[in-house]
C-alpha cells in the first residue's frame, strides 16, 4: 500500500456517519415561542434594515415609485 491509502482508510475508519459531531443542546429542535427571548435581544442590539427586492417602491397608495440611484419615492420612503 502507497502512504495514499494508508492515511485515506485510516480517515475513513477514524470518521463515521453516524457519529456525532459535537451534543445536542437543550433545544435541538427550537419552536417559535422557545426562539422568542434570541429574537427580542437581536432586535434590541442590532436596528433592522428592511430592503426592497428591486428598485420599485410599491408600499404606498401612491403608486409605484423609481428608487434608483437613491431617490426617494412620493411619500418620502
């Protein structure tokens, strides 16, 4: 055998599938209330930024405004 495979089924027997990687925490599977306190505490530490998915504002009854090149839309969004 090359120094190749040696080292390849060494690795191979060393690492299984099956085994796991690191413990499973207290909530491996989080609902939306056990998530709720993490949410609240991103929100008080970092301001949110909301970002249109194109370069139209379609938020208002305005109409559909043109943000390109950082205009502002009719209502002042």
């Amino acid at each position: 055998m090359t120094g190749g495979k040696l080292k390849d089924e060494s690795v191979r027997a060393t690492i299984r599938a099956e085994d796991d990687w690191e413990p499973i925490g207290p909530t491996p599977m989080p609902s939306v209330t056990d998530l709720r306190n993490w949410d609240l505490r991103l929100l008080d530490t970092y301001e949110p930024f909301y970002a249109p998915f194109c370069d139209l504002c379609c938020l208002c009854t305005y109409g559909k405004c043109d943000l390109t090149a950082d205009r502002k839309g009719a209502c002042g969004l």
